[in-house]
C-alpha cells in the first residue's frame, strides 16, 4: 500500500506530470501544508488511505484548532514541510512518528 504523496508543489514549481496543477489522481486529496510562520505553504496530494492512521487524525485535529472546522478550498494543516514530509516517511514504513514531540503552532 502507497502512502506517499504523489506530488509536492509550491507557486513556482509542479512536480506532477500532468498538465493541470488541480489534478488529483482517484484514493487521493490535496492538502496544503503550512509551516508555523505562515510564509510557507506546499501543496500535496496524499493518498486517502492517511485517513485511517491516528497519526493523520492528530493533523487534522491540529488543523481544526488552528484554521477551525469551516475551511475552504485545500484542507490546510500546520506543520513544518520538513517534518511533514517525515511523518509520511515514516507511515511509509511502518514506523508511528512522535508528534506529541513536535511543537503545536
């Protein structure tokens, strides 16, 4: 089972192959990464099977507390990039990363 994310792609650059930045593949769904200073912001497409894993519930627990229930457009959620792209490395592998370690915005 694929967990990664299909594509990672700020204003500037798109690393998917397809010719349209909105294209999200079946089993997926974009969300926009923020870091804690509000400069960042990436966007991926996950796959959907994140949502069963309790280590995503805490993210999008996260993103409730901090852009509230009533978002619109992209599901945003407050991590650093960095330490997002780890969390999914370690779904990936099999492996719980500790968010609790990590600080809340």
């Amino acid at each position: 089972m694929k967990l990664l994310f299909c594509t990672r792609s700020t204003a500037r650059v798109t690393t998917h192959h397809s010719p349209h930045r909105s294209y999200v593949p079946s089993g997926h769904f974009p969300v926009h990464v923020v870091g804690y200073d509000h400069t960042t912001e990436v966007r991926y497409i996950v796959n959907a099977e994140l949502l069963r894993h309790p280590i995503f519930a805490d993210l999008l627990n996260r993103s409730a507390h901090v852009f509230g229930y009533h978002q619109k457009g992209v599901l945003k959620i407050p991590i650093d990039v960095i330490v997002f792209e780890k969390v999914i490395q370690c779904l990936q592998l099999g492996i719980d990363f500790p968010l609790d370690d990590v600080a809340h915005e």
